[in-house]
C-alpha cells in the first residue's frame, strides 16, 4: 500500500472517529509502527490531524460556542440516556452543583420529576436549570443560582459566579464539558465560563462528568480540568470500547448508560 493511500484511510478513520491509535493503526493497515509515525508526522505538518500521545486526532480548536437551543437538539437520546444513569448517583438530603449544559439540563428535569430524590439542594450557574428546578414548585428541592454574566448558552459565569461558590461545599458537582481529551483534559470555548467551571469543581467533594461519545477528542479554546479532577464520567454506549478501556484507566468510575 503506498503512503497516500494508508494516510487516506487514516484520515478517514478519524473523520468517523475523532482520533486513531499507533497500535491500531499498525495492525489494520499492516506496517511497522515507525511507518504509521511517519505518517501521521507528514499529516501533522499538513495541518490535517494533530499528533497526541500515543495517536492523533482532527485538529480544530473550536472557539465558536452554540446558543443552548442549537446544542439541545443534537445527540439528544444519548443525553437523555446519560442523564437518567447521572441520576442514580444523586442521594436524598444531599447538596450538589450542576453546571450550565444541555445534558444537566435533563438531568434537572429528571431531578424535578423524582420526589425520591427529595429533600435535595441545588447550586446551579445554568439559568434554564434553575428555572426548570424552579417548575417543579416543591419547597424541599431548593435552588440556589448564581450571580454572574449570560454566555450564550445561557451559563452565568464571571467574578460573581466565581465569588458565590467560593464559600460553598456541595457533596457532587455534576458537569458538562464542550470537549474532552485525555491529553488535553476537560475544554470549553468560553474562558470565562471555563473559571467558573472550576470554581464548581473545587466546591465538589466528587466532581462527575456527564458528556456523549461525540464530545471524545473536540478541544475547546480553555482547560478547566484535567481527568485527575473527574472522579465519574457519564458517557452513552457509541464511545468505542477501546476509548473505555482508557477512560477506565483515566477516573475512579465509567458509567455507561
């Protein structure tokens, strides 16, 4: 096989993919593993893939955020699915966070529907969260939202956001990423929410990740954490068993809804 046509169906791979694996690579298109290296060098020079440990992965950066209505209507079965796993991990009379989101977006609707959850405390930066919290009408879930400036996917986010939670402790964090990475880490397009982002985290005891196979291997413009600050992240099944295998090696515990 000559080289344009093995780096062909490397690209191919990842734009069905999102990334490739040295190893992998190796054994389908039969070649040494320096070949395969050569290759995706050559690929990285041409700007079509970026090189990470071990393999490589589209190259964008994203830096554009969608409005929270565009993001609602993609992979939604999989969001529903992993916010009803994310569910099971809340207990009654505990305090958790949830972050700005689509998918703890349905997560605040499946806490809304589940009077067993209740008696429940609720720190959100989301303001559909809180409003979809809000409906629910029962003094034993309380909301508790914070100050901060509207991004477009309607997070509050900024000094007073981060103020508000800097002298709060919740038992989880519950949160959405726009991207991940195992070599980069948890991304977003929006450095300040990307702050605020944090500033959930470490008012966690247990910070929990709930994000669909397709965030896997999209970079945001901003790290907010690394997978040494995930304690549980929440995927859907079309993650590829062997992006589980590495999660699993990544985080206490891989939920697979």
């Amino acid at each position: 096989m000559l080289a344009t046509q093995r780096q062909e169906r490397i690209l191919a791979q990842i734009r069905d993919t999102g990334a490739v694996r040295i190893g992998d690579l190796t054994r389908d298109l039969g070649v040494s593993d320096m070949t395969v290296r050569r290759d995706l060098l050559e690929l990285a020079e041409q700007g079509l893939v970026r090189k990470v440990h071990g393999g490589a992965v589209a190259p964008h950066t994203t830096v554009h955020e969608p409005g929270f209505a565009a993001k609602s209507s993609r992979e939604a079965g999989e969001k529903r699915v992993i916010a009803e796993a994310a569910a099971r991990l809340i207990a009654p009379s505990s305090s958790i966070a949830l972050s700005a989101g689509t998918t703890t977006h349905l997560l605040a609707a499946e806490i809304a529907a589940s009077p067993a959850l209740r008696p429940l405390t609720v720190v959100t930066n989301s303001l559909p969260v809180a409003e979809c919290l809000h409906r629910a009408n029962d003094p034993r879930l309380e909301t508790i939202l914070t100050g901060g400036s509207r991004t477009p996917s309607d997070a509050l986010v900024g000094p007073l956001a981060e103020a508000s939670l800097a002298g709060l402790r919740v038992d989880q964090t519950f949160l959405g990423a726009h991207g991940l990475d195992p070599d980069v880490g948890l991304t977003t397009p929006n450095v300040d929410e990307a702050a605020t982002n944090r500033a959930l985290i470490d008012a966690a005891g247990r910070t929990v990740v709930l994000a669909d196979h397709t965030k896997w291997h999209t970079t945001g413009l901003r790290v907010f954490a690394t997978f040494t600050d995930v304690d549980v992240l929440v995927t859907d099944a079309a993650l590829p068993r062997a992006e589980q295998d590495r999660v699993r090696d990544l985080v206490e515990q891989l939920v697979i809804a």
